[in-house]
C-alpha cells in the first residue's frame, strides 16, 4: 500500500515537471536572434537590421545612431499595427548606426512575431500590438492617443560619474503596468495566461539589456548637443566667432556632423558679412543686435576673403557628404553670394532650395524626434529657440526660408510686388510639405523683415476678429475643455477658401508662446457677417478655457495671408502701446513707416485726412428729461437712434486702428465702439452714447503708427470737431 502511494506521489512528480517544461515550451521559441528566424513578414524589417561590421565597430555617427533610437521607438509607439511598424523598419538605412543597438534591437522580432502569431491564432488577441504601443509609451494608455514619451528614456536613471544606469522604474512600467492593463481587459484561457507570462519575462530582459546601450549613446549625444547649444546661443547672441569655435571643437571629434557643418557655415557667413562692403546692414541671420565691429582680441586672424572661402568649402563638403539634405546649405550658398552682392547666383540658390526642400522634407525632419526628446528644452526661452532655430533650418522657415530671404531682397529693392509673390510661394510650399506648426514664425519674420509687403497683402486684416466661447451641453454644461471658434468680418470683401489656424496662448506660458491648431477649412467668410468656423477641443497640457488668456488666428486663403485678433487683445495691445514713448524708435515701427511712405503718407498727412473726412451723426441731449423723453419718440418714429455715429475715410484702416470715447482702458468695454466696420470708402463707427449740449468729448484712434486725439463739440446740438490733435 505504501509503495503503492510511493508512485503515485512520483507518478504525480513527473507529471508535474512535463506540465512545467510544456509551460515552458514557448521560452524554447524566443531563443536569442542567433537562431531565431524571421516568417516571411518580419524578414524585410529583421534584413534592414542586419550589419556587416563588427558589433565592437566604432565607425559609427551619433546623430545617426540616435535618430534610429528614437525614431523606433517612436515607430512602435505610433504604428497602427505589427505591418505597419515592420515597413516603417525596412524602409530605414541603419548603415552609420552603432551596430550594439542594432544587435539588441534584433532581439526584440522574436518577441513581436511570437505576438503577431498570437495574434492570429486567438480571436481573443486581435489587438494585441496596443499592448506592445502601451510598452513603449510607458503604459500610457491603451485608448487615448499614446504619447510616444518612449519607456526607454524614461527609465533610465544614471549616474554619469560612475556610469552606473539603473532601469527598474521603467521595467516596472512595462511589466506591472502594460501587461497587467492588458491581462485584465481580457479574459485569456490559462494557456494563453501563460504564454502572456513567458513573453513578458522576455520583454523584461529586453529592455535590460537595451537600456544601458540606449544610456551610453544618449550620454555622447548628450555631450555632443551641450557644444552644438553653445554654438547656437553664440550665434544667437551676436558672437559668431565664438560659434566657429565651438563647431570647430566638436567637427574634431566628429567631421562629418551635419548640423555642425551648417553652424560652422553661418558662423562663417556672420562674421565675413559683418566687414564686407557688398553685404547690408541685414545681412545678420540670427541677430539684429549684431555688434558694428568686434574688438581686436576676437578679430579672426584669416582675411575677410578667407573666410568666405571656406564657408563655401564647407558648404560644398556638406552637399557632397549629404546630397539628399542639401535644402539648408543650399539656403547659406544663397546667403554667402548675397552677402558678396552676387544676387543673381544668391537668387538662383534659394530657387534651387526651394525645390529640394519639399522633396528632401522626410530626411531633414529624421533627427526632429530625437530633438524633442530633449524635453528640458521646453523648460526655458533659450530652449525652445534652439529646437525653433533647428526646425527651420531642417523644414524651411523662418530665416532659412529661401522664399523669404527672396522676397526679403525685394522689399529692399523696394519691389512690393515680387516680394509679396515670394511670400505667397513660402506658405505655398510650406503646406505642400503639410508643416503649420511654425506659422508664427513665419507671420513674425515677415513683419520683422518686409512690413510693408506684408500688410498689403490685405490691408482690411484689422477689421476681422476671432472670438471662442465654451461649448455648451444642454444636460452637462459648459465643457470647459471645447471651445466652439468663431470670425467676425467687418470688412467688405468676402474671404474664400480660407484656412484658419488659432493660436491660443495659456497661463503659464511664456510671453510669446502660442498653441497652434489647424481648423476646418471654410468655403466662404462673407463680408460683414459672422462664421461659425467649428468646435476645438483643448489638448495643450490639460488646459481647460479658463486658462486662456490671449487669442490669436491666422487665416490663408488664395490670395491672402494675414493675422486674425480678438477684441481684447487689440485693446490690450493698444493700450500697451499707448503708454510706451518714442514708439517711432521701434525697428519694427520704423519698418511700419515705410507702408505709409509707400502709400505716400505720413502721420501729418493723416492728421489732415482725420480733419477733412470725418462725419459725426448724433442725436444730441440738452440734458431736459421731459425733452429728451419726446426727442427719443421722434427720433424713432424718424427711424434714428440715440448713438453717436461717426465716420472716417477708409484709408485710415491701413494703420489698424483702435477706437474709443477717452482715454483707452483695455478692460472698460463701455469706451469701445458696439459697431466698427467697413462700408465703401469709410471706416463706420457707432458708440452706445448720447452726448448732451455743449459737451466736448474726446475720440481716441491709436495704432503702431500714431495716436491720435480728436475734439468733438457738440455747441447748439449740432456736432462738430474743434481739432484733431497728433498725440
């Protein structure tokens, strides 16, 4: 009896341990990616991983290496699916990446195919790539859009002076959050409980093993962009040699470094322009403060000629080195000739870079991910102008917008009509290449640059407002994450095809940092009427309506390009100004003085037109009641109004004025006009108020231009102005 229960209990053992090795079985299917092979699926994606040099090779570039990290993370965190993710992989060069990384990259395709089989084995596990998003993520989410943070950056914890790395958090992520998430969302047979079990142990050991490789190469980047910040600052601070030095430090170590090749070319350009006789006083790309002489102790050594010799054999290096990401030193080869007053061959550069960077606009952009995710550069003002001042060099904007540089030559040249083509063409090819983000940048590079141009393009932009207002549901509320946008055109011209993007500006922002959506596009925006372009939905850092505090648009149509205010923030702006002395000192009002000499005007010229055109309508008080009460009965049977009616000739709206009945308060709403638009050749105002006999009122008009005060009396009942004042 006893050795009867003997076997059982080691009939039960055995057992046991077949049930152990056959829950084990699929560990035998991740072995290492010496043997594993990839299913016709994944053999493309696993090909484009494969390296010919040795894993201890260091005949690698960073930037490279880096920018294939990020961008399969970023890949597989934004993929709709396994096949989707794999084409992304193939269709990739990794010939300069660090071939560790591709190595340890490699061992994540057994893992995925074993999912993708899964997958298609289990009815249950037909979303089973989400998990693998959620991993990446950081466990994010398996049904909002997943922010592709990257598990792998953050969870990484090093020490860089004894180069230890710890990765505990973010496995903890991975394993305790996607996993479990996913595990509960469904209800898995034991079998498939364990197959989730054997492959989340393999994801773990993973990302263990990819996590200190991921750490040393993001420490030499890290290194590396210290120097290239550095350089940018120099430049942006008005110390160009200081950046030439900077690029020539880092070009030691590392030769081929593209955008160390640019800077060193800008640098260049800066600092031989500064004393060439051929270039103007704008030549400066980055700082208008660029200092007239530089001191003998910074002095560069080398001729003036010397140094623009080898700006452009550095330029021709990198187009040599870099034929398909030529769009930006094409970009400075038009800078270097404009600066030496070849203008047909500096016009012929930016022609050629305005073809090449549409086509080239995927690979400019393929080290962006790797710049955001530099996200202490989010967290001041210098910061955000470095990824600002990288973006436009690798997607065409702003000072490395060769449209503009060409459109900025013939505003000089005083040329209104090519230069306002030129800038139709930037934003033309700006929207062929689907980029709006730096729209801001492009709106205050033109005018900063050709004002005059610029505000001609429609002269009517102050008399269209934007307004937003929370959305409200009947049985909610107001939902104070909606915001329904809507435009006022005072104007009298009708906007057709018109594209609007808001730019909404929160708290805790910095001064001149905007949100930037793109609405839906609207056929029409008749002419004075009000649209209803559509319903927004807040998606900046959890802000919510009443964190709003300036609002913005800029709307695009065939033909025009302009801003788009809100009421409150023109009257704001105003009344800033109205305080501020000496506004004709401004670079941008001197700028905004040449629109008037264009239009062969001046501030006395506008006094004069103030004077001559202004007619004021009113139905005037002699402050009896029982009087007043009878007039109120003729005036409506005679179909007048008690308001006070004025007009103004139409050519005052180039200026964009700003009216109100004393002196400006941008928080007194009973001062401004209820009515301000145009009407054939006049500015039509009315103001809910009724002036009483021998009252003597002021109207304030103020812009960036001028103020000024006009002196209306009201003697005997009839209106008049007394006189018009230049404030």
């Amino acid at each position: 009896m006893k050795r009867g229960l003997l076997y059982l209990f080691l009939l039960l053992i055995f057992l046991g341990i077949i049930a152990i090795l056959l829950w084990h079985f699929n560990f035998l299917k991740l072995q290492e990616s010496e043997v594993y092979k990839p299913s016709q699926e994944f053999q493309p994606a696993f090909e484009a991983l494969e390296s010919d040099s040795p894993v201890d090779n260091q005949d690698y570039d960073i930037e490279e290496t880096v920018r294939a990290m990020n961008a399969l993370e970023v890949a597989q965190c934004q993929s709709e699916d396994f096949i989707s993710y794999l084409e992304y992989v193939a269709r990739q060069d990794f010939s300069r990446v660090a071939p560790e990384v591709l190595e340890q990259k490699k061992k994540l395709f057994p893992i995925l195919q074993r999912l993708y089989e899964l997958q298609k084995e289990h009815k249950e596990l037909n979303d089973v790539w989400m998990l693998m998003r959620s991993a990446t993520s950081g466990a994010s989410s398996f049904v909002e859009e997943v922010n592709p943070i990257g598990v792998i950056g953050s969870m990484i914890t090093g020490d860089p002076l004894t180069g230890t790395v710890s990765v505990a958090g973010g496995v903890d992520k991975a394993q305790e959050v996607a996993f479990d998430e996913y595990e509960k969302q469904k209800d898995l047979k034991k079998s498939l409980e364990r197959e989730m079990e054997a492959l989340r142990l393999k994801y773990v050991e993973y990302l263990e093993g990819y996590a200190p490789i991921y750490h040393k190469y993001m420490q030499e980047w890290d290194a590396l962009c210290l120097v290239k910040d550095k350089a940018y600052l120099d430049l942006y601070g008005g110390n160009p040699i200081d950046a030439y030095n900077r690029t020539e430090e880092i070009l030691k170590t590392y030769p081929e470094n593209r955008e160390a090749l640019l800077l060193k070319s800008l640098a260049l350009i800066e600092i031989a322009s500064n004393f060439s006789p051929a270039a103007d006083s704008s030549m400066s790309a980055l700082s208008p403060s660029f200092p007239a002489d530089l001191n003998n102790e910074s002095k560069p050594k080398q001729s003036i000629s010397e140094f623009f010799v080898e700006a452009e054999t550095t330029l021709d290096n990198y187009i040599q080195l870099y034929p398909a990401r030529s769009a930006p030193a094409l970009v400075l080869k038009g800078l270097l000739y404009r600066s030496l007053g070849d203008n047909a061959n500096a016009i012929n550069f930016f022609d050629q870079a305005s073809v090449e960077y549409p086509r080239q606009a995927a690979a400019l952009t393929d080290l962006l991910d790797s710049y955001k995710s530099r996200a202490y550069l989010n967290r001041s003002a210098e910061g955000k102008y470095l990824l600002r001042l990288y973006r436009s060099t690798m997607e065409g904007f702003g000072i490395f917008s060769p449209n503009l540089l060409k459109a900025k030559y013939f505003a000089q040249q005083g040329d209104v009509e090519n230069c306002k083509e030129e800038i139709f063409n930037h934003f033309f090819r700006r929207g062929n290449q689907g980029v709006y983000d730096c729209l801001l940048s492009d709106m205050q590079y033109c005018e900063e640059n050709m004002y005059s141009s610029f505000k001609q393009i429609l002269l009517e932009q102050s008399f269209l407002d934007v307004a937003v207002e929370p959305v409200t549901n009947w049985h909610l509320g107001d939902k104070d994450d909606e915001i329904k946008v809507v435009i006022n055109n005072r104007s009298d011209i009708d906007l057709e095809n018109v594209r609007i993007f808001l730019c909404l500006h929160y708290t805790d922002m910095y001064k001149d940092e905007y949100d930037v959506q793109k609405l839906p596009s609207v056929n029409i925006i008749k002419h004075n009427d009000k649209t209803e372009i559509g319903v927004v939905k807040l998606n900046y850092e959890n802000k919510k309506y009443n964190d709003i505090t300036r609002i913005r648009a800029i709307a695009m149509t065939d033909d025009k390009i302009c801003w788009i205010d809100n009421v409150d923030y023109k009257y704001m702006k105003a009344s800033e100004m109205a305080v501020k002395e000496n506004k004709s000192n401004t670079h941008l009002a001197n700028l905004k003085q040449q629109l008037l000499e264009d239009f062969d005007i001046n501030n006395d010229k506008l006094l004069s037109i103030i004077e001559d055109g202004i007619k004021i309508y009113a139905s005037v008080s002699d402050g009896n009641l029982w009087h007043d009460m009878k007039n109120d009965v003729k005036n409506l049977v005679a179909g007048k109004d008690k308001n006070l009616r004025i007009e103004l000739p139409r050519i005052l709206s180039i200026i964009d004025p700003v009216f109100s009945i004393n002196e400006i308060n941008s928080a007194d709403k009973s001062i401004r006009p209820t009515e301000n638009y145009l009407s054939g050749s006049n500015i039509c105002l009315e103001f809910d108020f009724q002036p009483n006999e021998e009252d003597s009122l002021p109207l304030y008009i103020y812009s960036d231009f001028a103020d000024f005060k006009v002196e209306l009396s009201f003697n005997d009942g009839k209106p008049s102005v007394k006189k018009v004042v230049l404030l």
